[in-house]
C-alpha cells in the first residue's frame, strides 16, 4: 500500500490553467495501454482523496456521471452536490485524519491523491506521500496550477516515453527522523 500523486502537468510544471481547465492535456496522444498510463495505474487504486476543484471539474465534464468505484473524500469547506450512489464524502478534517479513513477504506491498496498539486502537498507535508508520478504533456501553458507549490525532495525510479509524454515516477524523499506514517 503506498499513497500516489499521480498527475499529468506541462513542460513548465502546471498541471491546469488558471481556470482550471483541462482542454490541453485532453489533446495530447498518449497510449492508454502504453507505460505508466491511467488504466494500469487505476487497477490498484483502493480509496481516492482529491480537493473541491479537481472534484467540480470531474463533475462537470463526466456530466455529473461519478466515473470511480473507490470510496473518495473530496477537501472541501463549501457544500457541492454528490453523483448519486456513489461513495463520495465531503470533508473539512486534517490530511491526516482523511488519510487514515482513505488506507482503512483501501484495504491493501493504494491511495491516490487525485489532481491539486496543493492538495498533494499537504499530504507530503504531514509525511503521507509516498510517490509522484507525472506524465509530462509536451505543452508549456505559461501559467495556472502548479504541479507541486512546495519543496519536495524526489528520488527518481522509473522513467518511460508513452508516445508523446515523458513519464516519470518518484519516491518522496523524508529526512530520516519522520515519523508521520501509520
């Protein structure tokens, strides 16, 4: 069981506009049953935690249709409206609280933490990031979202071409005295 960021972002580290929008990594060529794509990556995902923006874009373009199995806790302070019969909770708690329930949920499998490179780095901050994955889209936007607004320390460990994305996966990189882990 480990805890994954795993996102797509630009050349220049962003992985939504300023707008949030998506449209420029939805036309890129990436092979779904290429190295490191989404399908593979979604098989062992067990519970998802992702922020209101991540949640609302998800909303509006999969037509209010939920497109996940997995228990998910969307960090959010406002009240959004829920896809029917699926097992989605809105949540104010810490990170570590959310975390906890996600793992319980997942029983042996991964988390992921699903878009929000801010989100993402709360997690790294209470020490519950275990890995980056990012597919890097072969577009520069300028500015918006970044990947990661925050320091982290990254070991790389595999890296792959899928078409015309460079993928990569990293370890987060904890001093040695961190003990935030469950």
């Amino acid at each position: 069981m480990a805890t994954h960021f795993y996102t797509a972002s630009s050349l220049d580290g962003f992985i939504a506009t300023l707008d949030h929008s998506l449209d420029w990594l939805l036309s890129q060529d990436i092979d779904l049953e290429g190295p490191m794509a989404y399908p593979s990556f979604e098989k062992n995902v067990g519970a998802l935690v992702m922020g209101a923006s991540t949640y609302e874009w998800v909303m509006r373009h999969e037509e209010r249709q939920w497109g996940y199995t997995q228990p998910t806790w969307v960090l959010t302070h406002r009240d959004l409206e829920l896809p029917t019969g699926a097992a989605v909770e809105l949540t104010s708690d810490s990170v570590s609280e959310v975390h906890a329930r996600a793992v319980a949920a997942a029983e042996g499998r991964d988390v992921w933490i699903v878009g929000g490179g801010d989100v993402a780095g709360q997690f790294a901050d209470a020490g519950l990031l275990d890995e980056v994955w990012v597919q890097y889209a072969p577009v520069t936007l300028g500015s918006g979202a970044p990947l990661l607004p925050r320091r982290l320390d990254l070991e790389l460990l595999e890296v792959a071409r899928n078409r015309s994305f460079l993928c990569g996966r990293y370890r987060v990189v904890r001093d040695e005295g961190e003990t935030n882990r469950p």
